[in-house]
C-alpha cells in the first residue's frame, strides 16, 4: 500500500440463511418495524457472526465488536402486568437466542421512580421493588445471558455531566407541538399537560442515546417518543438512527380500555395473581362475540372531523385494525400462543378439549359460535395459571425471591397507610448550595442574560445595576451563569466553548464598568461568581428532581406564560417556539431554590409605558384577580412562577422558614440605564450597529462614530440618548437627591458659543437643551468623549484577560460564520 493511502474497506459480509432467520425472528417482536432494512443493515453489521477477538485471545473470551443494543425501560414501582412479565421474556428470548449477537439492556428507572415519590420516596425499597422484577422475570423463563440491568440511580448521577446536556440538547431541537405529540407515554391529554409532562419524552430520548441504544424495543405506546429519537438524529446530524421495534399493547380486560392500568387491579392479569384471581378477572372480563356499533354510528366516517381533533392520549394503542376488541381473544394471541411452539386448549361446541397452534383458527371458531365465550375464558384461565405457576413456584421455595416479595409486600402496606398518620413536613427536595459551600447565606442573587455573539454596553449595565438593587445593602451578592439554561434555549448554537467565551467577555466588561462607575468603592469586587452548570454537578438529582417538582406544580401553558393575571397576551410563547424556553423557566425555580436568596433581581416588562397604555377594562380585569391592581400584577413570567410556586408549595411553616419567598425587585427598560442611540425599531430586522453600543466594540472607531449618528433632535429632551448616557456614564444627579457621589460633566465650547459649562444634574442639562442653549452637537461631543474613555477601559480589561481577548475572537468567527449562512 503506498504511503498516505488508506486501506481498502473489506468486503461486505454476505448474508446467510441464518442471518435472514435472525431477522424474521427479531421482527415477529414487533407489531411495526421502523425499518426492516435498517434493521436487516444491523444485523450484518453487528449481528451474527461480526464477532472478533484480538490475536492473543485463543480462548475467544473477549469480543471487540459491538453487539446489537436493544432498549426498553421500566419503572419498579410495584405490581407487574402478564405482558410485561410473560410477554416481555419471549420477546427478550427471541432477540438475543444464541448466536444472534445482541443484549438487551433494560434501563431501570429507580430514580424516575424516587421522583414520582414510589414507596414513600425512598431509594433503598425501590431498588428491591427493582430486584423482586428481575426475580419475575427470572421465574417467567427469560434467559438473562445476554441481558443486562443498568440503574438510572446510579447511571445518571454517576455521568450527570453526560446525561443532562445531552437531555437539554435534545429539548433545544424540538417546539412544544412536536413535544406535545409525544404525551401518550403518559396517557395524557394534550390539554391537560403540566409542565413536567414536557420533560418526560425528552428524558427517555436522551435515554436512548446515552445507553447506545441499536433498536427501541417498547410498546406502541412509546412510539411517538421512539420517533422523537430519529428526528433527533435528523436534527444533530447523527448517521445512524435507532431501529423501532414497538410489540404490541394488550388490551384491558374491561370493555373500551385500550391498555391495562395498573391503577385499576381488575383491567389486568398481574404476575403476582393467584389462580383464583386469574379465574375470577377473565371470567368477568369482556368477551364479545360481535363488533359492536354504538348508537349514532352506524354508517358514519370513521376519519371524519371527530377523529382529526381528538388529543393524543385518546389515540388507539394499537397499529393493526381491530374493531372486535376482544381481550380474551388477545391473550390468546399473544400470551398463550406467543412462544415458539405453543398450543392453546378449551372445549368447543365438538369437542371437550381442542388443541390450537394457529391463533386464526381460534379466531374462526370463536366467531362463527363453535367456542362459547365461557369456553374460551375457561381455556384461557388453565393457560394463564400454567403459565404463572412457575413464578408463584420460585417465590414459593427460592429463599432469596421469597424474601423480595415479603419486603415489598411491606412495603405496600406501608404506602397504603392513611396519610393522616404520616408524620412531617412535606419534603422540599433541592440542591441546598449553601451547604455546598458555593454561595453565602442570605444573598442577593443575579442571574446572567442569555447569551449572545456581539453582548451589548446595554447588557452589562443592566446586570450591573441588577447586582445594586439589593434591598439589604450589606447583603452578600452572587451572579449566577445560566450555562445550561443557555444550552436548552439554543443560545449561541448551545456550543458550550461560545458560552463560556461570551461570560469571559462579560465578567470582564462588568470590571471594567464598574471600576469606571464607582472606582475602589465597585460592586464586582464582592460578588460571588457561580456558572451554573458546575453548581448543578455538586448534587444533580436533587437539583433535577426540584425542577420536574417544581413543573408538575404548574399547567404547561401556564409556564409558557398563557392566562396569567396581569400579563398581556405577548408575554405567553406560541407552540412553534422552542420547548427549551419551558425547561429553562423551570430550571430558574430551581436555581432560585438552590441558592435559597434573601432577594433576588428580575427583568420586567416596561412598567411604565403598560401604566400609560392601560385602559379602565384593563383596571378592572386586574382588580378583578385577587385585588390585583397594575402596581402589583407580576412583572414577568418568571417573577409570577416563582412568587406562585413559593406560595403554594412551600407555604407550610417548616418550609417557609427555611425557604422564605426572596424580595423580587425588577429593573424594566423605563427603570434600568438607558444607552440606545435610536429610538426603537418596528422590528429587529430593522436594528443595525449604530443603534446602541457593543463590548466588544473599538473605542477608536466605534467611541465618536456611532455618537455622531445618535439620534439627538434639538429640544426634544423625550428621548435623547446623550442626556442619558451622560446620567448613566457621568454619574449626574439624576433625581435631586444630591447623595454627595454625584459628578459634573464640562460641555467644551468657544467662547463665541457661550464658553465652557458644566453639569451636575440632569434637571439642569435637560434644561438647557430643551430652551436651545445647549447644541446637539455640543453635547454629542462630551458624550463621545465620555464613550470613548468607558470603551477604552473595557477593552483595556478584555486584552488583560487571556479569556476574555479569546473569547471576543471566537464570537467574531461565530458572527461571521452565521453571517454567511444567513446569505445562502
């Protein structure tokens, strides 16, 4: 082979008879394959006979090819149904025979199940409920040769800097409509969702591909969600997508339930029945004989109107048409007749005991009258129990079973105790950064803007003025750095080493301007400084389970900002927006909880300009909702989660104690500096750079150039971005409390335009330019100066900073690069 050329790719593999079997096999799993040729491209890829072995392994002890990974997950909250016991062994038996190379991994979702508070929200039981499955499966004939178990407890903290971001990845790709399509895992309504039932779909994604997950084996069910993971692949450029291999869901044993509940002990043959429960369920279960066609029917579309508007929790379980819907007739099928040579045995009107291994012809006879239903029931209740004795057998005279079963029997009875008996508080579970050591007690807590390519003076001095309104002015500050939540709302392409860059950038423009604003005496210098991400790390289940705790509190759409009180119709997001923006409200409460803050600073929608526009109606629709009145309606979405969610979940006085509501002060675009050159824009299509200043600008060139653009109108003291700059940048009197800090800024003019003037107040500065004493460009010229002395500090503070200079570098190429994607 000459130098620098790569080898040839071998052959490809031919494919064999046994090959072609281990497909038909695999395939009989599920009632839909997405695809039987991806799935046939697996196999001869990993499949039999693609193992290999290094050349010093004579014994073939080690196999260096990855095998086939199918996936399901459950969750070992108690009771466990026929299909997921007896259905799922033949199922796992067929896709890993021997010889098949291939393992299936069940993803035991313990901590899934501690967040949904099962067995008293303890870990410990939940794990033995987890063990005692495994022993039924053991019983029920499963081969665990090649079947591994892997705890999401122990996985999911142990790689919580894996699975997070790759969940927060997946939420950023996807709008709440595509979200939404996926609540049938939850067998819930799209109406009636919280904000937590969002995040379920997105983790069992993630889990997909942070178990390596070749094929999806779950039910039809999950489908929707399954799906969700190949568009995944679509939208981050993965080349190879999960197979879907979705088996089939049996019907409830009562008449219209599409799946068994385990709510409900009587739509469903548990593993842990007796035979008199199994005799009794099946012998009050519905059997029809006929389909039957239900008043109004008759004649009409199925595919009309009422079934294009109907949620998808209402959707049929089921992708093969089956208007009988018998459940005892499903059974047979795919209980009874579902391993490799069964038979099925009842009584017929001919016979006392016929012996079926084809299901059609069980079907055939049933319907045209030659098996009773009583018949039928009676055949299928001797299946189910000679199926079920070997479980009962092995908890019955295995030690370590036996002993399983009588704990989580306890452990039953001890949830089922009556709630009045419990003792305590109710639980606030969160990440406690106090006792972390990462944050002081008693804070004033700020947290960054999202971030962005080219961050503004604007932004910067927002979060400077954020970190002064701490109501206790000796209260220890801290500035928190969304990373994460960055990530989830698609900040900077969610490119970690860009957010990093964009803070680097940040924190050393807030030095510089506050050293330019308040010298040795600035704010920065006792601020404590946290990125988000690493805080989470410190204790990521708790923290995680605080945010799905603190989304089950509240409606989706009340997250999204629709319907609240006080807040105009443009604070609510539209379904088309990224879902991102629900998980990162979500996370705030949570962060919110972690540093537990004596107060905390928010962005507010303009209060003053929504008190000029607000009409009687709006008066009244306010008052009429607690009272509420336009000077006490939430500020934003955020300061109304928070306020609501302390109110309601943590009103009880051991909680509140601990974790009392923070003061919320907002700083609105009317409150906060105000630095824009020109007035604003109809759209942000029509913003260009002259519009305000950037950190990252050059004083040289950006410092006069965009002043002497700024809109500056002769006696229009409204609105006039040099007056107001000079306030902010000055350090003028703004209000007439003379404080003693103020500055004096010089206006230097010839003496035949009225010789130098200074200022100490804005009174006296709007004063003389509103009479014409004072010229536009007069004051452009001692704001330029000013602009350019602030943006020569900050830059000086970015080029001393080895961080922050790479930083400014990397969002310019980031710049440019979605500048060119923009044209194409």
């Amino acid at each position: 082979m000459a130098k620098g050329k790569k080898d040839p790719p071998p052959p490809p593999r031919p494919w064999t008879p046994d090959l072609e079997s281990d497909l038909n096999r695999i395939l009989e799993v599920g009632e839909e394959c997405i695809s039987a040729s991806e799935l046939r491209g697996l196999i001869l890829a990993k499949g039999r006979g693609a193992e290999k072995y290094a050349d010093d392994d004579a014994e073939h002890e080690t196999d260096l090819t990855p095998r086939i990974r199918l996936y399901d997950g459950f969750e070992p909250s108690g009771r466990m149904h026929i299909a997921q016991g007896l259905l799922k062994s033949v199922n796992v038996n067929r896709c890993t025979l021997p010889g098949t190379h291939s393992t299936f991994c069940f993803w035991v979702a313990d901590w899934f199940a501690l967040m949904n508070d099962k067995m008293g929200g303890d870990l410990e039981k939940i794990m033995i409920v987890g063990r005692y499955l495994i022993e039924v499966w053991k019983a029920a004939g499963m081969d665990l040769t090649h079947v591994e178990f892997r705890w999401a407890s122990e996985e999911i903290t142990e790689k919580a800097h894996v699975y997070w971001p790759l969940m927060l990845d997946v939420a950023r790709r996807f709008n709440v409509t595509r979200i939404k399509k996926c609540c049938q895992i939850m067998g819930r309504l799209e109406g009636g969702l919280t904000a937590a039932q969002v995040l379920y779909p997105l983790m069992q994604c993630a889990d997909v591909f942070f178990l390596k997950a070749d094929i999806c084996q779950l039910g039809v069910d999950q489908r929707k969600v399954n799906m969700l993971a190949r568009e995944y692949c679509d939208a981050s450029k993965k080349k190879f997508k999960p197979v879907i291999l979705s088996h089939h869901m049996l019907y409830g044993l009562k008449e219209g339930q599409e799946k068994m509940s385990k709510s409900d002990p009587d739509s469903a043959i548990f593993m842990e029945d007796t035979s008199e429960d199994v005799e009794r369920k099946i012998g009050k279960a519905y059997c029809p004989t006929a389909v039957k066609v239900k008043e109004g029917e008759e004649g009409a579309n199925s595919g009309g109107a009422a079934a294009t508007t109907e949620d998808a929790g209402k959707e049929s379980m089921h992708l093969t048409t089956d208007e009988l819907k018998n459940p005892i007739l499903d059974y047979v099928r795919h209980i009874v007749l579902s391993p490799p040579d069964a038979t099925f045995t009842c009584a017929t009107s001919t016979e006392d005991a016929k012996t079926y291994s084809d299901y059609n012809a069980v079907e055939e006879d049933f319907l045209k009258g030659d098996i009773a239903p009583e018949q039928l029931k009676k055949g299928l209740t001797d299946a189910l129990n000679e199926l079920l004795q070997p479980v009962r057998d092995h908890f019955a005279n295995d030690e370590t079973a036996k002993g399983l079963l009588e704990q989580v029997r306890e452990f039953k009875r001890q949830t089922s105790a009556p709630s009045d008996a419990k003792e305590g508080a109710p639980k606030a579970v969160r990440l406690d950064l106090v006792k972390e050591g990462a944050v002081p007690a008693s804070c004033h807590l700020v947290v960054a803007p999202l971030p962005t390519s080219n961050p503004t003076l604007q932004s910067a001095a927002d979060l400077l003025a954020k970190l002064e309104m701490a109501p206790d002015k000796g209260a220890p500050k801290v500035l928190m750095l969304p990373d994460w939540t960055a990530r989830v709302n698609n900040a900077l392409d969610a490119d970690p080493k860009l957010i990093t860059a964009y803070h680097s950038l940040l924190l050393a423009s807030l030095r510089a301007l506050d050293s330019y604003l308040h010298g040795d005496e600035g704010v920065m210098k006792d601020v404590t400084i946290i990125t988000q991400s690493e805080a989470i790390l410190k204790d990521p289940s708790n923290y995680w389970i605080s945010v799905i705790n603190a989304g089950r509190h509240f409606a989706l759409d009340e997250v999204m900002g629709m319907g609240i009180a006080g807040l105009g119709e443009e604070a609510g997001m539209k379904d088309s927006e990224c879902v991102g923006k629900v998980i990162g409200r979500l996370m705030l409460i949570a962060d919110v909880l972690a540093v537990n803050p004596k107060s905390i600073a928010l962005d507010a929608v303009d209060t003053e300009s929504a008190k000029g526009s607000a009409t009687a109606e709006d008066e009244d629709v306010a008052q009429g909702v607690d009272g509420m009145s336009l000077d006490t309606r939430p500020q934003s979405v955020e300061d109304h989660l928070i306020r609501q969610f302390y109110a309601n979940k943590l009103s009880h006085p051991k909680l509140s104690s601990v974790l009392p509501l923070p003061e919320i002060a907002h700083l609105s675009p009317s409150s906060g500096p105000k630095l824009a050159l020109q007035p604003p824009r109809e759209s942000a299509a029509h913003r260009t750079e002259f519009d305000e200043y950037f950190l990252a600008d050059d004083p040289k060139v950006h410092g006069k150039s965009k002043m002497k653009k700024a809109f500056c109108e002769p006696g229009n003291v409204e609105f006039c971005p040099p007056i107001e700059l000079l306030v902010y940048l000055g350090g003028l009197d703004s209000d007439g409390t003379n404080s003693g800090n103020e500055k004096k800024v010089t206006v230097s003019r010839s003496p035949e335009n009225g010789g130098d003037v200074s200022y100490s107040t804005k009174a006296s500065l709007i004063a003389d330019f509103e009479s014409g004493s004072l010229h536009p460009g007069d004051l452009k010229g001692v704001a330029s100066k000013i602009l350019v002395e602030v943006l020569t500090k900050v830059s000086a503070e970015i080029k001393g900073d080895a961080d922050a200079a790479k930083g400014v570098k990397a969002l310019k190429a980031f710049e440019k690069k979605m500048a060119k994607q923009k044209k194409k």
